[in-house]
C-alpha cells in the first residue's frame, strides 16, 4: 500500500492512539496496527482496525478519568 499524500510505500507499526469518546472523554488505545510513512509521517488504518477500534469504543463510558485500552491481538 501507498501514502495517499506523498506516494511512498507504507509500513507496518504500531502506536498508542486517542479517541475523543464525548465532550471533554478521551481514551487512549495501545498498540494499535497501523500502516505508516516514513516520510510524510502518514497514518492509514485498516477497516478490521476500525471495526475493532469502534467496538471497543462503544464498550466505553464517557468519564473525567479513563484507564487506557489495549487493542486486542
């Protein structure tokens, strides 16, 4: 797969990312898969990541204070 911004090549990785969950919510998810680019600094996830993304997600109540999620493997 390709960097839709600069055309190079992406690579595999992982990387702890946040999710806004309400108006002042944010859960942080670690390890997630993503294809990166090493140039532009691109980041693309798949759709299974997505769908894995939106239901851990739904599973979660927005409060001031929430424990980071691992993404499951």
């Amino acid at each position: 797969m390709f960097c839709s911004t600069c055309g190079l090549e992406l690579f595999y990785g992982t990387a702890d990312l946040p999710f806004n969950i309400g108006p002042s919510s944010v859960v942080t998810i670690n390890q997630v898969p993503i294809l990166y680019c090493e140039k532009c600094r691109g980041v693309v996830l798949e759709d299974s990541t997505m769908e894995t993304i939106d239901k851990l997600l739904a599973s979660v109540k927005p409060s001031r204070k929430i424990k980071p999620i691992k993404f499951p493997t």
